[in-house]
C-alpha cells in the first residue's frame, strides 16, 4: 500500500464532557492514538466549515491526521465508529448536527466499494475534506479519479465557507499532543 491512511474528524455539537467541537474531536484522537496497533503520524491544522448541505445548524470543526496501522480497513472503520459511539454519537437523519464524525477518508492508494468506501465517495467535492487532506498528504492523488489534491483543491465550489482555525486543543506546533 502506497499513500496515507486519512481520517477525517469532525463535529459541531458540544458534549458535557469535554466541551466545545474543537476539545471533543482532540479528544477523540487522543483516544484513536492509544488504540493498539494505530499510531498518528501527521495532523491537518483545524477548519470551521459552513455545514454541506447548507443548514441553520451550527458550523463544524474539521481537520484530520494520517496514522499507520497494522487494522485492516473494516477493522480500523470499526473501531472509529467504535470511538463516535463512546463520544454520544447518535446517528440519525443524514446530514444532521453531530457530536463526533471520524471518516476513513484515504486508505492509501486502496479502492473499496460496497458497505465501505475508499476513497471517502465525496470527498473529491467537499473543502472540509480536501483541505484536511491537503496538509497531512500534499502529494496525494486521489486513486479513482487520478487527480492530485491541488486540482481537487482548485475545482471545489466557491460557496463552501471554510476558514482556518489557529492550532489549539490537542495540536501544538507539528506534534500531536493529548488534550490535558
């Protein structure tokens, strides 16, 4: 396998425990990053996205990291789901305001269809996710499509509203660190 493993983290709901989106989704990869077998190897910075579709719910925090694992790609999925479900995820209607999202947006230069898809199916079509993908893999060149994340970059919309956040609540500089 060649190219990263990218996961995509967000979320735009608080929780009790631990916060506001921002805090929650640190500590969600702070609890990704303990997982046997699973080691975080690089972070996009954070994003506030404009939901997509657009809605009157509130803006989302996004980023994502690349890890190396030894988890084959329904076992890593399992195991984020995993993650979202201990956070409070409910899952409901599509699209709806969430706690935490963890997508398998890349598993290296692998295409998967059928209940898990790989590449992410909109991926190719949405900031929020090509920008995370940008910082933690800027060579990346997405496998069906074959088109490097600069193009992708390039053609996305112009009315998705996205604006960088300033690093905080679980990255620092270039490491990841766990929220205190």
């Amino acid at each position: 396998m060649s190219g990263p493993i990218v996961i995509g983290v967000g979320g735009n709901l608080p929780t009790a425990e631990f916060g506001p989106p921002r805090a929650t989704c640190g500590a969600a990869l702070h609890v990704l990053s303990q997982q046997p077998g699973v080691d975080i190897t690089a972070h996009a910075g954070w994003y506030e996205t404009a939901p997509v579709p657009v809605s009157d719910q509130p803006w989302f925090v996004n980023g994502a990291v690349a890890l190396a694992t030894d988890l084959a790609p329904d076992a890593l999925m399992a195991l984020l789901l995993d993650i979202e479900t201990r956070f409070g995820r409910r899952r409901s209607e599509r699209n709806a305001a969430r706690i935490l999202d963890l997508d398998m947006l890349t598993f290296g230069d692998r295409v998967l269809t059928g209940d898990l898809e790989v590449p992410h199916p909109r991926l190719h079509s949405r900031a929020f996710a090509l920008l995370p993908i940008r910082d933690v893999a800027p060579g990346w060149r997405h496998p069906v499509l074959d088109r490097t994340i600069e193009a992708l970059c390039a053609d996305l919309p112009a009315d998705q509203e996205i604006r960088p956040l300033a690093d905080a609540d679980g990255y620092l500089g270039t490491e990841w660190q766990a929220p205190e």
